[in-house]
C-alpha cells in the first residue's frame, strides 16, 4: 500500500494522482519531499493498477521550487561534495519521472518556478490553469539554468532559441505564451482544470498500456539516436506490441464496429 507522508497521494480507476500539499510555502521542496518523489516514482513502476499519473499541487501554486529555509538555506554551509550529493538528487527524480513507464500528466493550478517547473518539464504532459505562469528561475538566484534537465528536455520542447531566452533571463512565461511555444498542452479555466485533466488521464488510462509505455521508451531513447537506429528500434518495438492481446482486440474492435477494451 502507497502511503506517502510529505504529499497527497489518490488512486482510483487506473489513475494516480500526486499532489504536493504544503500551500502556505506555494509548494516548495524540502529535503523530505525530494526523497519521497523519487522513491515514489520508482514504485509505481511496480504499481499494476496504476496506468496514468497526474501530479498536482494545493492551493495557488504548482510548485515554487526548492524551499529557501530547508533547502536553500541548509546547501550554503555544505562543501562540494554535500552540494553534489544534493543537485544528484534532485536529478535522481527527474530521471525516474522519465524511466516510469506509464504517461505523466502535469496538472499546473498555479505558479511553477524552478524544481517545480523542471518537475512540470520532465512530465510527459501539461495542463495548465491560465494562472499558472512558469520560469526557470535559476539564474535569479545566482545559479545557471542548467539544472534538473532543462537544458536537455527544454531546446527539444520549444527549440534553441526560446529555450536559451528561458534558461538564461529566469522571466516568467504566461500561461497562454506557454502554450503558444509548446510548452503547455492545454490551457483551461482554473475551475475546468481538474476535469480536464482528468478527463485525459482517462482517455489515457483506456488506452493500450504497453504501446503507450513504449512511446514513452521510445520518445526517450531515440533522442539520443541516429535516424538509422531509430527507425531499427521503432520496427522492433511495434513488432512487440504487435504480440499482444491489445493489437488483437483493437482489430476485432474496428470489424465488429465497437470501441476497443485494452487490457
């Protein structure tokens, strides 16, 4: 049984639903949180019943970022190896958020700045509420951009150039500009976002689970191939699900003219 202490944690047909749930500091991480994320992430790879996975936040805020008393404050008095044991970690998470092979969806209700809008970046999906304005905001706080993935992930989402203007001013982007870019999937009215996003997650969850998993595999590992081993990999791979019961039943489906029922 799932049982985190330092977040909300849901599951109900098929679908996970994560939610950071410390409001009053706008969502931000603490130490504890960082641990429990990414531990969490990798378990849920074991979870069966699980399909689909939203993480959310409480209150007006997806995630503000890494708490300036218990994590910011706390890195000042480390040396260098305290402080490459903590940027590790929060690598760690984004790293199991990529691995999980089950579709993450972003459910952003507010403000997403710094680890939160990695957190957001390295989902596999974004919904977001027209308030929820995101930054990168490394480089206001003395730091460079290059942090948690963002200089990997954010070029291929939005390309170089808006990517580099992102990374190196911190400035938050609105919600509407973000989609705009790419970077955002959907942009809703706030009291619309649960059910939207919900209402994906199902669509999701009714989907074929291992020919989603290996869009997700196969999303992650061909960016770093040439086009020749890709196209080896994608044959591979959809030769695979072809073996599966989910291929059989979607050509019943089509000749007996109904919907199809992946198991």
């Amino acid at each position: 049984m799932l049982n985190p202490k330092s977040f909300l944690y849901e599951q109900r047909d098929g679908i996970a639903t994560i939610t950071l749930n410390r409001p009053e500091r706008l969502n931000a991480i603490t130490f504890e949180v960082y641990h429990e994320l990414t531990d969490f992430f990798a378990k849920l790879c074991a979870e069966k019943d699980v399909r689909v996975v939203i993480i959310t936040g409480a209150g007006r805020a997806f995630c503000s970022g890494g708490d300036v008393i218990d994590i910011i404050g706390e890195l000042q008095g480390r040396d260098a190896e305290g402080l490459l044991e903590f940027t590790r970690l929060t690598c760690d998470l984004i790293r199991n958020m990529r691995a999980l092979p089950k579709p993450i969806i972003a459910s952003l209700n507010g403000t997403t700045a710094g680890a939160g809008a990695c957190i957001a970046l390295a989902s596999d999906l974004r919904i977001a509420a027209e308030e929820a304005k995101i930054a990168f905001i490394f480089v206001k706080v003395g730091l460079a951009g290059t942090d948690m993935g963002a200089t990997y992930l954010l070029p291929r989402m939005v390309g170089l150039a808006k990517a580099t203007e992102l990374l190196m001013t911190g400035d938050f982007v609105e919600a509407g500009e973000a989609e705009r870019i790419g970077l955002y999937n959907r942009v809703v009215p706030r009291d619309q976002l649960e059910r939207v996003t919900r209402e994906f997650a199902e669509k999701l969850a009714s989907g074929p689970a291992l020919g989603i998993a290996k869009t997700k595999e196969m999303l992650n590992r061909e960016l770093h191939m040439s086009f020749e081993s890709a196209l080896e990999a994608e044959a591979v791979a959809q030769a695979l699900c072809m073996q599966t019961p989910d291929f059989k039943e979607a050509h019943a489906a089509f000749i007996e003219k109904r919907p199809a029922k992946f198991k």
